[in-house]
C-alpha cells in the first residue's frame, strides 16, 4: 500500500553523512579521556587497532547493503538467512546498543553545551535535544540529509583544527611511556574503543531509503571508514600530546576543551566545542532515523503490532519515531557512568553483528540469484576470510567488555532474556489467531518485495528471484 512506503531520497553524499555523523559522535569528544587514563599515550594506537575488527564488519556489511537494500536490512537477513528468533535476537540487541548511544551522547552533549552556557542543567538540556531530534527525523529524510551533511562538515573542520593544531604544538614528555598501566589496559581500550565505530550498521538499516542503494551503499561505508581512521588518529595523537593522561582523565569529558585551550584563540576554542555538539547531534539524530527503521521491520513482519507500521504524512515512521524519542528521553533519567554505556553498546554491537555476518556468509548459497546482483561480489575466498574475522573479533571483543565491566554485561543478558520471554509470549499470541510467526518470517513481504525492486533500478535495471533456496 501506498501509505507504507518510504522514499529513496538520501544520495551518497547523504548516506557518508549518515555514517560519519553516526559513527563520529561524544566518544572521541567525552570518552577519550577516561580512556586515556587507562591506557595513556598509546590512546592513537588503540584507536587504530580498534578500526581492524570494524574492517570485517565493513566487508560484511558491503555485501548486506549491495545486495539487500531494504529498511531493517540486517534484521532481515538474519531473520530469513538464519532463524526468525536470531533475527530478533539479532535486531533487539542493535535497539538497546543505539538506545544507550543516545544516552551517552546525549549527556555529552548536555555538558559541553554547558561549556558555552554555564548553568544549563543537563538532564533536561539532554532530553530537549533528543526531543528537537526526533521532531527533524519526523518532517522527513530530505530534511534530516540537510542536517546531517551541514553537521557532518562542521565536525570534520572542528577535528582538523584540533587535530593539525595540536601536532604543532606537541609535548614529548606527555607521550612516554607509551603503555603506561600495561598492555591488559591497552587491550581493553581496543575493545571499548570498538563504540566508536558502531555506527557503520546505520546505513544498512536505512538501505530502503537509499538512492541507487547497490552502488551507494557499499561506496559510502568505504569512503566513510577511511576519512574517519584518519580523523580519529589525528585528534587523538594531538590529545595525548597536549595534555598528560592522567590529567585528562582527572578533569573528565570535557579535557579536549582545555587541551584545546593550550593552543588555541578563544574563538577557535568555541568553534571547536561547537564542532563537537554537531558531532554528538549527528550521532542523536541518525540514531533516532535508524533506530525507528529497525522497528519498522519488527512492524512489517507482526512482532509489533501493525499500529507501528504507520507511514505518516512526511512519508516517516511517526508512531515509531514517536516511540524512540520517548525511549531515549527515558534513557537520559537513568545515570551510568559513560564508560558502562559504551561497553552495553559494544556488547549489543558484537551480537547484531555476528548474527549479521553469519547471514550473509549464508547468503550466496542459500540466495544464490539475488547475491549475483550485489555491487560488490566476493569470491569463496574473502567470503570466508571475512566470515572468520569477524567471528574472530567480534567474539573476542564481547569476552573482554565482560572482563572489563561484568556487571554490564550481567545487565545485557538480562535484556536480552527479556526480549526472548516477549518474542516467545508474542508467537503463541500469533498462533492463537492463526498466524504462525516461522512461517511469515520466512517469507518477503510486500513492502520489502517492493525496496528490493526499486533497489534494482539504476543497478541493473533488471528483475530477479528473491525467494530462499532450500
């Protein structure tokens, strides 16, 4: 129907602005100096390292969006690809990570905001943001492209101003010893460091909205996961050398400010601080446009009731996008430390992911016809190579975020379990009207049918068998 659908408006300088604004956000402002305080002036190295697992998830997520270019499309390849309850599994752990994004990024942006208007009390100054965001996300996508391309380049400026600056005016005796409380910190950084790259999942999960989505897609995630390794190494090589790393972490979120300080006018000072909201209020607003997408699937397939399925008059989600708003305006009351919010989301990201790496690694035999067409085709080789790493990495990372924060990730096996009891409860709902959730799970609806399709206009231009080979 008509009223369901959604518009493919966002171009591909729109979807590297999805990407870059989604992945750069409050991490590499208000997180940086706790993580400098665990692992010193090695914080540059950690950040490079933590792009090679994200490298996986990139090949992985490359192949998903040029060959599955519909709204929810990890979710729905992991439903159809794997089992219905993965997906599931795989979609509530992607909400809770960009529920908690929100929340850290929401009080980071609450704080430096404070840095300009002293006084302003954060709680609600985060809640208000998360409000105005959502209001953009509902007037509709060619609106929130604008923001987010206008936001995107403030942030990249603000970064190479911080970032060139300081390397000219570097201390040496900051930077040693490199690994100051050992390689075990190091290590856990990397890990945590992952956050920060969470949001390259973004763009897939908007695929239905993409302009010439099996080129556009797979061109953005390259271009955006090489312009931000060069952006996070810079500022932070330039963090550590202009302000020690236990000094930075005593004063807290808000240490890039007085390093930036040190070397910089006031007015660049202040156009850096701005530069950081836009990057924070990137992140906010294409949290609230993906995570009302990934619902709209739950939607179409009749895990949520259909009433979420609404298509309003700016052609957007209304009621999910409603929904989101009031989750992560919820979320801004509960306080945890941001470290704790970073790790919930690396645990969320790990299993989204995985989930999402195995289905795809399924995709060229079980959907032989429809991975042909994809942008970008892989050979067995890099297939499984791709496949390994991100097993490899993703695993790895997930075991030392529970090393390093038990308690939080005792909380995410507690959502997760919950979210099982509720798709459990809802299947024998179904059942009891006849509608058996397996079944229709297994199957493309009519919405995706009609992305798919227009997925392919501008690729091939020709129409192929999307059904699952058994």
């Amino acid at each position: 129907m008509e009223v369901n659908r959604l518009e493919r408006t966002l171009s591909l300088g729109g979807s590297i602005g999805l990407i870059v604004g989604m992945v750069i956000g409050a991490s590499i402002f208000v997180l940086i100096p706790s993580l400098a305080g665990m692992t010193g002036p090695s914080l540059y190295l950690a950040y490079a390292v933590s792009v090679v697992p994200n490298i996986f998830a990139a090949l992985y997520l490359i192949q998903l969006g040029g060959v599955m270019p519909v709204t929810g499309a990890n979710y729905f390849a992991v439903t159809r690809l794997i089992s219905p309850t993965a997906g599931f599994v795989s979609s509530v752990a992607a909400v809770v990570g960009m529920i908690c994004t929100n929340c850290l990024v929401a009080r980071g942006f609450a704080e430096y905001l404070g840095r300009l208007m002293p006084g302003l009390p954060v709680t609600v100054t985060a809640i208000g943001v998360v409000v105005v965001f959502g209001i953009i996300n509902w007037i509709g996508v060619r609106i929130f492209q604008w923001f987010q391309v206008i936001m995107m380049v403030m942030l990249v400026a603000g970064m190479l101003i911080f970032g060139a600056g300081g390397l000219f005016h570097l201390q040496p005796e900051y930077q040693a010893p490199l690994f100051p409380n050992g390689i075990g910190k190091f290590i856990v950084v990397v890990a945590i460091a992952t956050f920060s790259w969470s949001g390259f999942v973004a763009l897939t999960e908007v695929a239905g909205e993409v302009k010439n989505p099996r080129r556009n897609i797979p061109l953005a995630i390259i271009i955006s996961l090489l312009l931000i390794l060069f952006l996070y190494v810079v500022q932070t090589y330039a963090f550590t050398g202009t302000i020690r790393w236990d000094e930075a972490a005593r004063i807290g979120p808000t240490a890039l400010i007085v390093a930036a300080e040190r070397f910089l006018p006031s007015w660049v000072v202040t156009f850096v601080v701005v530069s950081a909201l836009f990057a924070m209020g990137t992140t906010i607003n294409a949290i609230m446009l993906m995570a009302a997408r990934e619902a709209l699937a739950w939607s179409r397939d009749h895990v949520i009731p259909l009433v979420f399925n609404r298509i309003g008059r700016f052609k957007t989600p209304e009621v999910l996008l409603l929904a989101m708003t009031l989750l992560s305006a919820a979320g801004v009351l509960f306080t945890a430390n941001l470290e704790s919010y970073a790790i919930m989301v690396v645990f969320a990201l790990m299993v989204s992911q995985g989930l999402g790496a195995v289905a795809v690694w399924r995709m060229p035999r079980l959907m032989p016809e429809l991975y042909r067409h994809g942008f970008f085709r892989f050979g067995k080789p890099l297939q499984h190579l791709t496949m390994a790493g991100c097993m490899v990495f993703f695993t790895g990372i997930f075991a030392f975020g529970w090393v390093a924060d038990r308690k939080t990730g005792i909380v995410f096996m507690g959502i997760m379990a919950a979210g099982l009891c509720y798709w459990f409860a809802r299947k024998r709902y179904l059942e009891k009207k006849g509608i058996l959730l397996h079944s229709l799970l297994n199957n493309i609806s009519s919405e995706v049918m009609l992305e798919m399709m227009e997925g392919d206009e501008g690729s091939s231009g020709s129409r192929f068998n999307y059904s699952k080979k058994e």
